[in-house]
C-alpha cells in the first residue's frame, strides 16, 4: 500500500509548499499596495504601543520602528497619540477607514 512512500516526510514537504506559496501570495498581494510585510503586520495590532513596542511586537529593532509607523502615518493605516503617562511617546493604533 505505502510501497516507498514515507507519509510523514511528504507531509512535511506538503505544509512547507503550501506555507511558502501562501506567504509568496500574502507578499505580492501587499507589495500591489505599495507596503512590505513587516509594516502590513501593524495594521492588525489592536493594542496602542508604542515605538519600542511596536519593535518587539514586529521582532525589529526599535530604530527602524519609527519609520514604519511614519510611512504607515502617512499612508492614513494608522494613527498617534501622545502617551498620557509620558508625553514624550507617541502611541499607535488601527486608523479607521477612510470616508468614502
């Protein structure tokens, strides 16, 4: 029945193709909207952190979360606020959806 087939093998084969090809469609579908993966994945952050925050969150380094959140600013993905407890942060989180 199984003559040569090692099913635990294929299967693994079979989760990587799909996970890859999944991935290759996530990152084309966002690259047509001008924006990378790591900056889609802000969008879906439904707490308010702030730059470190959000670099833990994304696994970044903190530097390069400030420009991500401005180019998810400027595209209106997201929105800031400064931080009530330190006004020196600014928090970010999910940007309502543009009036039509």
């Amino acid at each position: 029945m199984s003559e040569g087939i090692n099913f635990h093998r294929n299967a693994s084969f079979l989760l990587a193709t799909i996970g890859r090809r999944a991935e290759h469609q996530w990152t084309q579908s966002l690259r047509s909207e001008g924006i990378t993966t790591s900056t889609a994945v802000v969008v879906f952050v439904k707490s308010e952190p702030n730059q470190r925050g959000l670099a833990k969150w994304l696994g970044i380094d903190s530097r390069n979360a400030g420009a991500i959140a401005r180019q998810l600013l400027d595209r209106g993905r997201i929105q800031t606020r400064p931080d009530a407890t330190d006004s020196r942060r600014m928090l970010h989180s999910h940007a309502p959806p543009a009036a039509a």
